[in-house]
C-alpha cells in the first residue's frame, strides 16, 4: 500500500514511474523496468539474467513455474489457476512473452 500512493504523489509532482496499480485493494503491481523489447536490460547477474531464478533459469518459463510449484506440493492445476488468476488481474502490466497464460 505504501508503494502505491508512493508512485501516485511521485506522479501528482511529475515524477515519471512506471504503470502501478493496487490490486484487491492491498497488492501493489508494476511494469517491469528492466524489460525493454521482450529482452531483459539486466547487466548485474549471470549471463546478463537476473540473480534470481526458477528452476535453475534466469527467464523462467510457464513449466518452470509449476514444476518449483509441484516441488511444495501445488498441482500443476492449482499452479496454474494461481498464475492465470495474476496474468488476468495485471493484463495490462503483462508482457507481450506471457499474454499466452491469460487463456
């Protein structure tokens, strides 16, 4: 919540930040930064990917996604309903890459 009415002063004083919005009225979501043209701007991580990573990679796929889920014991079922359920409620932060999941 904090993020969020950060970002809205810092846009009422004409600070550029990137798309936000709060979602169920306590979730703050932006637009990656560091995505320009579908390729990740990162220079700082291995192979110019972030330091984090899912699955063993850097730029996760869907089936990474829920397979780390199955290793918690999340159905692949469940898994992607819960990833569904993010890419439907920020459609309009979602990358090109990843329209596909909002099916």
């Amino acid at each position: 919540m904090m993020e969020f009415r950060y970002n809205e002063i810092a846009r009422k004083c004409g600070i550029t930040v990137p798309d936000f919005k709060l979602m169920e009225g306590k979730y703050f979501a932006s637009k990656r930064f560091d995505v320009e043209n579908g390729v990740t701007q990162c220079s700082g991580g291995y192979n110019g990917e972030h330091a984090t990573s899912v699955n063993n990679q850097g730029n996760p796929s869907l089936e990474d996604m829920l397979i780390v889920g199955e290793s918690i014991r999340i159905s692949r079922k469940k898994g992607l309903e819960i990833i569904r359920g993010i890419a439907n409620s920020c459609e309009e932060l979602l990358a090109k890459e990843y329209e596909f999941i909002r099916k």
